[in-house]
C-alpha cells in the first residue's frame, strides 16, 4: 500500500509543479497579446515557440524528463522505502538515490530554471510574455508527454525506460 500511494505521490507533486508552473506563466503570456506588437515580436515569438517546443517539449520532455521520471513512480509503486514515499516527487526528479550524473544534472537544470526566472522577471512586456509563451507551449508538452508515459509505466508490461537507479539497488 506504501508503494503505490508513493507512486501515486510522485506522479502528482511533479504534476502539481508542472501545472503551477502552466497556470502562473500562462496569464504573464497572454497579456503581452494585449498590446500592440510589431513584425519583430511576432517574429521572436514563432521562432521561441518553435524552438522551446522542440527543445523543452520533445527533447527535454518527451525523450527525457517524461520516460525517466515516470519510470521511477513506476520504480515506487514497487519497491519504496517511508522516506522515498514521503519525498516522492523529488525522487521521481532525479534528486535522490539516483546516479551521481543523473542527481548533478537535475540540480544543475533547476538551478538554471530558476536563473532563468529570475531574469526573466527584468524583462518587459511584450517581451516577457512573449517569451513565456515559448515556456508555457514547452511545459504544457511535457505534462502531457508525462502522464502518457506514467500511463504506459503503470499499464503496458513493456514499458522499458531506465529509472536511473544507483547501480548498487
């Protein structure tokens, strides 16, 4: 019953965070919208957008990020200790009992997040929307790339992706 409900835990506090994210951003977005916007900010804003959903939605998302964490709620539901179910959406992130490289790259990707954030906050409307705009199409591919694969975790025996445990589990 502990695994499962740590399972159950991860899959919705890295929802939680996504969608958080999603709804924070996405009103920040829309108002640059509101005012008037000249070719280069249209432009900027096609090619953000083509470049974070690609970047950010597929390749950080959907062949990482998504694969990998729903491997490790799958990793929980089976086999996870009172402290992993507690911390169960940072264990699904990568930031505990995991390998050195994989715990390092997930540090250094929030870290760069919240650098990001921070700067972004210095920015200008429209430019700042428009930009979240890239971050909101990016973040709103990727919750759904990851529920699909918690859904194929949980329910197809052939679900195969690494958990990225540490080699001694």
């Amino acid at each position: 019953m502990l695994q499962v409900f740590a399972g159950l835990w991860g899959i919705a506090g890295v929802s939680l965070l996504l969608l958080s994210a999603i709804g924070r951003l996405l009103p920040l977005s829309l108002s640059a919208f509101d005012m008037p916007l000249s070719w280069h900010h249209w432009l900027t804003f096609w090619v953000f957008l083509i470049f974070m959903l690609y970047n950010e939605g597929y390749r950080g998302f959907q062949k990482a990020f998504s694969p990998r964490t729903a491997a490790r709620a799958r990793y929980l539901s089976r086999s996870a200790t009172p402290a992993q179910a507690i911390f169960a959406p940072f264990f699904c992130m990568g930031y505990f009992h995991t390998t050195r490289k994989r715990q390092i790259i997930s540090i250094s990707i929030t870290c760069t997040v919240i650098l990001l954030i921070i700067l972004f906050h210095f920015l200008p409307q429209p430019w700042r929307g428009i930009l979240d705009g890239g971050v909101v199409a990016g973040l709103i591919w990727g919750i759904l790339s990851f529920w699909y694969c918690c859904w194929n975790a949980w329910f197809n025996v052939h679900f195969s992706h690494s958990a990225e445990l540490p080699h001694h589990s």
